[in-house]
C-alpha cells in the first residue's frame, strides 16, 4: 500500500510559479472550492499545490487554519486514486490552487466529497 503523505515536494512555494499560475492558469468552481491549475512542462513533480483561505471572509485564524487542514486532509486521502494516475508518466505536472470561497465552515464529509469532485474534474481536464 502506498504511503499518503503530503510533503515539501508537493507543495506549491515558487513566487514565479504561483504568479504564472494566476495570470496564466485556467479555473473552476465546485463549492467551497475555487481550483486554479496550469500545466508546468518538464516538472520533476506530478502535482502542486497552494492551499488558500480568505482572511476577508475568517477573520479569526483559528477558522483559517481549521479550513486548511481539512482541505490538506481531504487533497492527501484522495490525490492518489483521482488526480496522480492522470499526470503521472506525462512531460508535464500540474500547477494547482485551491482556494475555499465558502461563507461558513464546512463538515470534513461534505468538504471531502466536494474535494473528491474537483479532483475529477482536473483528471478530465488534464487528459
């Protein structure tokens, strides 16, 4: 069984890559989440990932960080099954931000089944 971990490598931290991402990236919206994604080509990694929180619409931290762990859990359960077997073997990987523009703070069932959604949609839209 393969290990679910969501490490350094997996993490989106470049400026100039997170810059390109909004300027150039494609986007959708499957509630909560807002996904921006770009095809990096020649990455050494199959995807990504900046994981985002309003302070606009949390403004007590505790709400952020709440946010975000959930959207860490829910992207490292299910990125094995729904997103790597699309990417993985291809030239390129993918450039993602995942960004929560809900209004109130979700169960981890609905958020991770939302998160399951999105994941398709990128497999189908990456082939």
């Amino acid at each position: 069984m393969k290990r679910k971990t969501f490490s350094k490598e997996e993490r989106l931290c470049s400026k100039r890559l997170i810059d390109s991402l909004f300027h150039d990236g494609s986007s959708f919206l499957i509630y909560p989440y807002r996904v921006v994604f770009m095809r990096v080509e020649g990455a050494a990694w199959p995807a990504q990932v900046l994981l985002s929180v309003s302070k606009r619409r949390f403004r007590h931290a505790v709400h952020r960080n709440l946010l975000k762990r959930r959207m860490r859990e829910c992207y490292r359960l299910q990125k094995d099954e729904l997103l790597y077997p699309a990417v993985e073997g291809r030239p390129y990987g993918l450039a993602i931000a995942l960004q929560y523009v809900g209004n109130e703070v979700l169960d981890f069932p609905l958020m991770r089944e939302r998160m399951a959604d999105v994941l398709k949609k990128l497999h189908d839209q990456v082939l």
